[in-house]
C-alpha cells in the first residue's frame, strides 16, 4: 500500500519533470483550453510509459518545488473526460492527498495515470490541438510526434524504486490516526474505524442527530493508510454508513429561495474494502434538482446580473445588496438548475469580483461550481 505523500515527496525529490511525472501550479478544467492542456500531458506520459504508471502532481510551485497546494477536487467523473478525448485511454485517478503545512481546506492533488500499453492520441478536435494527435514527453515537455512513433519503456524500474520506498507502514499509520484526532481536529469529535484489518479511515466534523440519524458538518475524512482525503467541505453535510466491508457517504445541498431552504441529496461514494488489500471507490449522483417558480427565479436572475455589473463597475452596494451578494452564488446555481443556460457563464464570470470581497461568499462560489461540475455528467 502507497503513502501517497511519500510518493510525492519522493517523486519532487527525483529532481526535475521527466518522462514519467510532470508537475503543476493548478489545472484549469473549467475551459477548453485547461481541459486540452490536461489532455494532452495525459496522452504524453501514457505513450513515453507503456508499462509503468506516470504521475502528475498538482499544488507545486515549477521553478522552486515549494508544495503550495489546491483547493480540494473531487471530481469522479474526471474518467468519462479522458475516455471522451483519447483512444487507447490510459486508467487515471485524482486523489487529494493532505499535507500538514496546508491550510485545512488546502491538499496536493495526485494524478495517477496507468496506461493501457497502446498509442494514445487524441480522439477529436480540442481547442488548438488536432483530432489524431499524438503526443510524447521530451525531457519535462509534452510534445507532438508523428504517427509512426514506437513507444518505448525506459522508467519502469526507476518507477517502481520510487513507489517501492513509497510503501507504508504501521508507524506512518499510527502517526496519521493520532495526528488527524488529537492535533488537525482537537476541536470536532473525531472517529476512525480500521477494516480488513489493513484500511484506517478517520472522518470528523460537528454532528447533529435527526429521527435517529447521524449528519456532518465541517467534515473531514481521510484514508490514512494513503494519506488522502476522501471528502471535505466546510459548508454541505453528510450521512456516514459503514460496515466491516464498506464505507458510504451520502452528501447533501443546503439550497432554496428566501425562506424555503431543503437538504438535497447530492451524491453517494462508497468505498469498498477487500481481503486482498485493495479497495475499489464508487460514486453515484443522485441529485434531482429543486424547482421553482419561474417568474421568482426571473426576478432574482435579473438582480444578480445587476448586482454583478456593479461589481465589475466598482460601484458600491447598498446593506440589502449586500446581503443578496452573499446567496448570488447558489441562485444563479438554482437558476441553472432550472434551465437559466447563461446562469452558469455568469456564475463563472463573477469569480474574480467575489474573490477580491470576502471569504465567506467565494466559499460559496467554489461549492456552486463545485455542485455544477458534478451534475454536469448526470
């Protein structure tokens, strides 16, 4: 079993970029150009390794290795975005990989890519790159090459010294459980469960009981033998259901119009522990979004596009804008919702503006799209 932090610091050790893991600042898979940047390192370090994993670390400063990190990503989907874009497509996974020094809503994303042992190339057009193409990693860049390359495997064993000394074990296990109950969440009640004899999951947050169920707020939860997160939100709560053979979380939105506010169901991850020491994490949106009435929602929409010019005007906001301020990035989510098809690009636009205000409504901007990214695939 990896320590995923380990292998990152392993992996930033092993001095620059190769042809076998590259490192970024941030991704951006909010627009086409992100998305084909993404796409295209994917479709590099599959074709430069044919029989190891690659890797992409996300959260690093390029010329000073210093780990910064990223907001907390957790989109399931990110599979389907691959096997849309790339023939051959490699299996990849994004885990959020907590690192003590961060911020507790910060961690260092891991992009683990393993290929299929076939060329890779793009499946169509995106953005300035050409349906066909087929890209290589030349030293820490990603490059185009011809059609006729013939892949070759010159990391395999460096990779697999790399993840060899990655390894966990039952001192990093103990010190992650301690440190997680004791130090990171010394202020919420904490719990941790071990299964299979092998997985400890910790989760902690603030609890409140209804009709005999247990919900979450502020939550947490690691797998602590990889040191990643499997979920964390300041604002939504959760539901935790666990066996000896699996954990479930089921996530709730908090949204509505004056109010009239309701917990929605958001989505089910359900993580699967076995006897052989691996574990397999299965996600199920099961959002059926609120309606409401149009003429409301036309009247809201139209005071948060003014709301929003204002904003990008420097004009100041009156006490009651200011307060319709603080709810613009959940009903231009629920105009969304209900079918306002420039909501999201307005939603999108007004990111720089809230983040330059205050933190509490930039929160709230990133659950909105958040939310958004998830329903996007349903």
């Amino acid at each position: 079993m990896i320590n995923k932090r380990l292998l990152i610091k392993n992996l930033l050790a092993h001095n620059d970029e190769s042809s076998f893991y590259d490192k970024k600042r941030k991704i951006d898979l909010g627009s086409k150009e992100g998305k084909a940047k993404f796409l295209k390192h994917i479709c590099a370090l599959s074709n430069s390794n044919p029989k190891n994993n690659s890797y992409i670390v996300v959260g690093v400063e390029d010329e000073t290795n210093e780990i910064t990190g990223v907001d907390f990503f957790d989109d399931s989907k990110l599979q389907n975005l691959v096997n849309a874009y790339l023939t051959n497509a490699p299996l990849i996974a994004y885990e959020n990989v907590m690192f003590p020094h961060l911020p507790m809503d910060k961690v260092v994303g891991l992009v683990t890519i393993r290929p299929t042992g076939e060329i890779t190339s793009l499946r169509k057009n995106i953005w300035k790159y050409w349906g066909g193409s087929i890209f290589l990693r030349d030293g820490s860049i990603s490059m185009p090459k011809d059609f006729d390359i013939e892949i070759q495997d010159v990391n395999s064993e460096i990779v697999h010294s790399i993840e060899t000394q990655s390894r966990n074990n039952i001192e990093h296990t103990l010190d992650g459980v301690i440190d997680f109950i004791n130090h990171r969440h010394s202020d919420l009640e904490s719990h941790y469960k071990v299964f299979k004899e092998q997985f400890v999951v910790c989760w902690a947050g603030n609890t409140k009981h209804v009709k005999g169920t247990d919900y979450y707020s502020r939550v947490d939860i690691e797998l602590i033998n990889e040191q990643v997160k499997l979920f964390y939100s300041a604002l939504d709560e959760i539901s935790i259901e666990f066996t000896q053979d699996y954990f479930k979380i089921t996530e709730y939105v908090h949204l509505g119009l004056n109010e009239n506010y309701k917990y929605y169901p958001l989505e089910e991850v359900t993580i699967s522990f076995r006897e052989n020491g691996s574990y397999q994490i299965d996600s199920r949106l099961i959002f059926e979004p609120p309606q409401f009435n149009k003429r409301n929602l036309y009247h809201i929409y139209n005071a948060n596009n003014a709301l929003l010019e204002k904003l990008k005007k420097n004009i100041p906001l009156s006490p009651r804008e200011e307060r319709d301020l603080q709810k613009l990035p959940a009903t231009y989510l629920i105009c969304y919702l209900n079918d306002f098809e420039d909501a999201k690009e307005k939603l999108l636009e007004s990111r720089s503006h809230l983040k330059q205000i205050n933190g509490t409504v930039y929160q709230s901007f990133k659950e909105a799209t958040r939310i958004l990214r998830k329903v996007k695939y349903s």
